[in-house]
C-alpha cells in the first residue's frame, strides 16, 4: 500500500511541479511510533502485540486518523494510511494534518474484556504523542465507539478530563450525532454530485457493495432512500443479490446479529469476491485496501466506482479504469464525511457546546459538496482523472501551508489554490 500512496503522491507531484525536495519533505513522516502490547488474556496467559502510530504530517493542524485492530497493520501500512489522511483533511479543507495506526491483532480471537485491556496498554504507550492539540484518534477498522470511550477515559487518568482526545466517542461519552453514519453519508453525497455530472438519476440506480461495516451499510441504507437498488452485497464470509434490491434496514439487521450477510434469506447467496464484477452501475468498495487490480479491472462493469474504503485501487486498475472511461470517485474525498464530523466532535468537545443532528449534517453536506467542487475544477483545469486532481488539490494546500510556515516564498504554489 506504501508504493500506491507514493505512486499517487508522484503523479500529483508531477502535475504540481514539485521539486524533489519537496517531495521528501511531504512524504516523509512526522514521528512514527511502535510499541510493544504486553496485556492479561482470559487464559491466564499472556497477549502480544505490535502497536503504531504513524503521525504524518501536522503543517495544517493537530494530526488525525483512525486506528485499526488487523492482522494487516504494520508500519508500512500506517504510513501509507496516515498520508492519505493528510491529503484527506487537505481535501475537505479541514483544519488538521494527517496520522494513522492501530495494533496488528485479530479482533475476532479476542474476547472484549482482551480488547479493552489491549486498547489500554496501547493508549499509556502513546499517551505523551496524542493529545487534543496534537493527534486526534478515531474508528477505523474494527475499531468503534466504545474502544473511543476507553482511549478517552485511559488518557484522561493521566491528563484530566480530555473529550477532545479522540473522536467517535459514544454519544453519552462526549461523542456526536451522526459521527457514526458520517462516512457512508459522504460517500452518497459525493455520488449525487457524480450522478449528477453523469447525467444519471437515483431511481433504479443499481449499486453493488463490497463491505457492509459501519461505512457501508449506512451508505447502502441513504441510497436505498434516494431510490437507488441495492442489488448485491459480498463481505468476507459472501455474498447475497436480489435484482429488485435488497431489504437494507433488514441486512443491517441480521449483520448485527450474525456478523456477516451470508445466509440472509432476502436474496441469492453468491461467492462473495464476485461483487466486484457484478452487473451494475455503481461500485462501492467499502472493505480492505487493494482489492480492484489489473486481475479483475477490466470485468467491472460498473459505470462509477466509489471509494468507501482507505486504497481499494491499485495503480494498475486505475489506469484500466481511466481508459474504460469510469469515474473513479477516490477516497480521500468519497470517504471524506468521517473524519469531517470527528471534526464537528472535536469543535463541540473544544468549545463545550452541543450541535443538533441537522446542523451537522447540513455542514457535512456543504463539506463534501465544496470538496467534490474543487476536485472537479481541479480536475478540469489540469486535464487529469479524479483521483489525480483530488491529490494535487490536498498536496498543494499541505505545501503551501508548509511553505508558510517557513521564510520561502509560496508564490509557486498560489495557482494551485
Ligand atoms: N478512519 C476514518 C478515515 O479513514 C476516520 C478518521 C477520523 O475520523 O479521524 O478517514
């Protein structure tokens, strides 16, 4: 995933004009930070882990981004992560930088009693490096608002009351309304803007879903409200389709309860990697990072795809997917609304004040909106794809705020506004 995010960087860079200096400067990380779990398990014994914390850069704000809880998470990955966020944050025009990191574990070997234990060992091996006005934690994957709660309550020990610590809190915990479904709320705004460039509607659209966590199954759900059909969801264990579309706040039902959508009996089961290339007009995956490459690129059949989750691309399928003349939405502005209202979160934590759900969510829609604006603009005036365009928009605002910070002239970056 580190290779993509520079290939991506570069790309942007070229059309940018970056010297090389430059380069480094933005690419290279803040602080990277391992540390070693040591916590009870319920067998007497002991758990070990690896924990990160990847702080990427921080010229436009405190740093931010999730932590995850896989078996994938490594350094190289944080990195990679914690520079999207960078760029992410840079997109939405929000004022903070980039970090990400998380504990290479297997959530699902541990019971929540683990979890919690783990969680706790982690935040007192990065307490001094986090903080309201300087790393702001959030979910990720496999990681909710209750894991929020406890890097709140564990940090706080040590600092005094700190809500603004972490974002994604439960809502009785300091949390915020609509933070949950923010990500997949952004997703579909930034569809509406894309249907409407399309010239394509709503009614009968027909999107299929990789993923139907957190951010997946909300935006399923406030797409099956626009009019679209959802027509086919596949997640680790597999699939489940049905033509007309399926009975969304049902799924969401019995993935609460069975943690996954097989054996939903609203639909036909399918092997769920062939969601990918399903009949449809919209793509939406919202699971691992580098699932659509130059395997299975050319067997897409949707029109638009947009990127819920963190890398979904590879470069190899990206460039497929620009000759084939899809739209490509990319995460760092699909997947934007998340940490636009952990944004709000911290803003209500930091100011003591309460918002109202509309308030939130009307601010979230002129986010997204304005973002998916500029990309487009971006997108236009350099004659470049989205992703391309939403990387030069995010990676000149980051330059010219650390020009800034510096006695080098910013004037090179200014038509880059
Ligand atoms: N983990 C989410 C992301 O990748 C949200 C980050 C946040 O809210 O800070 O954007």
């Amino acid at each position: 995933m580190l290779e993509e995010s520079k290939y991506y960087f570069n790309k942007a860079a070229d059309v940018l004009n970056l010297p090389v200096l430059g380069r480094k400067i933005l690419t290279t990380p803040f602080r990277m930070v391992k540390v070693e779990i040591v916590s009870d398990a319920d067998n007497g014994q002991f758990h070990h882990h690896l924990g990160f914390r990847v702080q990427h850069d921080n010229s436009r704000g405190p740093m931010k981004g999730g932590l995850r809880y896989h078996p994938s998470v490594d350094a190289d990955e944080a990195e990679a992560l914690a520079s999207l966020m960078t760029w992410k944050t840079a997109v939405v025009n929000i004022p903070y930088g980039g970090a990400k990191g998380g504990i290479n574990c297997d959530p699902e070997q541990l019971s929540e009693k683990e979890l919690h234990d783990i969680t706790r060992t982690f935040v007192g091996h990065i307490k001094e490096v986090i903080g309201p006005n300087l790393d702001i934690p959030a979910p990720d994957m496999n990681t909710n608002s209750k894991i929020m709660g406890w890097i709140m309550d564990e940090y706080s020990k040590h600092y005094g009351f700190s809500p603004g610590v972490v974002t994604g809190k439960p809502l009785h915990l300091f949390g915020s309304d609509g933070r949950e479904e923010a990500t997949g709320r952004g997703v579909t705004i930034a569809l509406e803007h894309a249907l409407k460039d399309k010239d394509m509607s709503w009614e009968g659209l027909r999107v299929a879903f990789q993923g139907f966590g957190n951010v997946g199954s909300h935006a399923a759900k406030l797409m099956a409200q626009n009019g679209a059909k959802i027509v086919a969801v596949g997640d680790h264990k597999g699939g489940v389709s049905n033509p007309e579309g399926l009975d969304i706040p049902a799924l969401m039902k019995y993935v609460k309860e069975n943690r996954t959508v097989e054996g939903f009996d609203g639909g036909d089961a399918f092997k769920s990697d062939e969601v990918l290339t399903w009949d449809c007009d919209v793509l939406v995956p919202a699971a691992l990072g580098g699932v659509l490459t130059k395997e299975n690129a050319n067997d897409v059949a949707a029109k638009i795809i947009v990127e819920a989750a963190n890398g979904p691309t590879t470069p190899e399928a990206d460039e497929i997917f620009h000759k084939k003349d899809v739209l490509v939405i990319p995460d760092i502005l699909a997947n934007a609304g998340g940490v636009t209202v952990s944004y709000f979160e911290w803003a209500q934590n930091i100011q003591q004040f309460r918002w109202e759900l509309d308030r939130i969510n009307d601010e979230l829609y002129k986010t997204i909106s304005r973002a998916y604006m500029s990309v487009a603009k971006t997108a236009k005036s350099n004659n470049v794809d989205f992703r391309t365009a939403a990387f030069v928009l995010g990676i000149g605002r980051v330059a010219k705020a650390t020009m800034a910070r510096t006695h080098v002239s910013t004037s090179r970056f200014d038509e880059f506004g």
